[in-house]
C-alpha cells in the first residue's frame, strides 16, 4: 500500500466496529465515576436513566447530554464541587461558584483530618471565604494560652484573613512584621479569588474588608497598582510571630486547595529557622506524653 493510500485510510472516520475517541467531557465523567468505584449499570439506575445511556455518554456517543441529565449523573455519584465544575465545564455548560453549604463544610471538615494530624507543625483549613473550618493540635500552641482550643473553636466559620488584618485581633496582635506578611498575603487572596472574581459573595467580601480594615484596604491598594507578577507568588508567604511564652518564630505559609472541591485550602505553617523546628519538635513531644498520660489513665 502506498503512503498516499495509508493517509487516507488513517483519516477515515472509525468504522462499526472500532472505538470511538470519545469527548473531554465523557473522559472526565469516566474518571469520576471510576473513583467513585461506581458501575455504570450502577449510575444509570440511581440517575434514572435508560440501560447504555451512561456507556453512550462516557464513550461519545452522546456528545452534548442535557445539563440536568449530567446533573442527575454528578449527583448519583455524590461529586464534590471541582469535580461537578470540570465535567460541567468540559460539556460546555457555564458553572457558578456559590459558598460552601453546611454540608460541603462538613465534608471538608471530616476529610481533611488526616492531611491536618499528620504533620508535625500548624496547619488549619480555610473555605475560599477565608473562614476557619478546622485546625490541628498545634494551632492553639502558637496563641500561647491553656485555652487557646476553646478560643478557636469561638472562631469557627469566621474569616481569619480579618483576624490577621487587625492588629487588636487573636492573630494580628501576633505578627511581629505585619508589612512584609501581609502584601504577601493579600497577593495570595487575589490569585486564589480570581476564578471567582465575578461572584456576589466574593464583591461582598472585599468590600466588607475593605470597609472595616485599614490595613487590608492599605494593601489591597498597594498590590492593585503593582505590576502584576509572573508567577502566583504565593507558594511561600513569610511569616514571623511572637508566641506568648515562646518568643519569636518563623514560618513560610503554603496553601494547598483540595483536589475534589478548591473552595477549601490548607495552610500549613512550614518551620522556617532551626529555633522553630526545634519549637515545634517540643510541642510534638508535650503532646505525645500528654497523649501517653491518658491512655495509662
């Protein structure tokens, strides 16, 4: 066979009896439902949908399923919001980005628990609000107070982005170089908001913070008229504080947003100077022999 001949044939459109490429759509949809562990006979009876229409969808057959019919597919599946937008998205269907419900905050506050209380330094969890969803043994180790827990669990679906804005607050009355943290900071928010930046929520939000704090009105300001960065800059934000019966300490701050729904991120407060590390080795150890002491009661 000529060469002219095998490019023909290559182009030809699959025939009866070979696969079909499938859509970004269908692929996308496959994978969530694989890792969901879900059949498609499965699917189809939660959905209510006819015997093959799933196969038909996920394979391409189906191009451009109806937006209520994907919906009925995500929710069988209990897909969480990144997965609903990518597969929605993918299908041509614009997506809004609404607040976290109670229950997604409840999700993320119960699967979230082993990335939190595996690390050996602070870390907490924050909704795209800025508000505190969780934190793990550590964070009331840095407020310096026995009743640091208690004091965070009063902060609870409260921005803690304001908190760190205000000097009088639990966390800014902490920061040791609040005008090298904070643009920082502030740069992070406007690179982790901009895929919501049309939002309601996101217009309320700013203004709010805007309104009732001179510090973030002054930064916001400051990082607005500079040039916008080439990179997110915001992998690791410095961070110095003064902990109450401590000293000072340094961290750099590293948010990593959760792979099923980005409206949720973790902060983790990485150990920046040996003085820290060793600090933070301490507390470990006060919480292992505390833990021990409980066990043998």
């Amino acid at each position: 066979m000529s060469s002219s001949s095998k490019s023909k044939s290559s182009d030809r459109a699959p025939g009866r009896g070979e696969p079909r490429p499938g859509t970004p759509g269908g692929a996308r949809l496959r994978a969530v439902r694989e890792q969901a562990g879900r059949s498609q006979l499965w699917v189809e009876a939660e959905a209510d949908l006819g015997t093959g229409y799933l196969q038909r969808v996920e394979s391409g057959r189906v191009a451009q399923p109806g937006r209520a019919t994907v919906e009925k597919i995500l929710d069988a599946l209990d897909a969480r919001y990144s997965e609903r937008r990518d597969v929605l998205e993918l299908f041509g269907y614009l997506v809004a980005t609404p607040l976290p419900t109670p229950g997604e905050i409840a999700w993320a506050r119960e699967n979230c628990q082993h990335e939190l209380h595996d690390v050996p330094f602070p870390a907490y969890v924050l909704d795209c609000y800025t508000r505190l969803i969780a934190w793990n043994w550590f964070v009331p180790c840095l407020l310096g107070r026995a009743d640091g827990a208690a004091i965070l669990d009063g902060l609870v679906g409260r921005s803690l982005l304001a908190s760190w804005c205000d000097p009088g607050s639990l966390f800014g009355a902490l920061l040791v170089e609040p005008d090298v943290f904070l643009p920082v900071l502030v740069r992070a928010l406007r690179f982790e908001i901009e895929q919501y930046r049309h939002e309601p929520w996101v217009v309320e939000m700013l203004a709010q913070l805007q309104a009732e704090l001179p510090r973030f009105r002054h930064h916001w300001e400051q990082v607005a008229s500079a040039p916008a960065p080439i990179s997110a800059a915001r992998t690791l934000v410095p961070l110095r504080l003064n902990v109450p019966g401590t000293g000072s300490l340094q961290f750099r701050l590293v948010a990593e947003p959760f792979v099923r729904d980005t409206r949720f991120r973790l902060i983790y407060f990485l150990p920046a100077d040996p003085v820290t590390m060793r600090q933070c080795a301490s507390w470990a150890s006060g919480r292992g022999e505390r833990q021990g002491t409980r066990d043998e009661g």
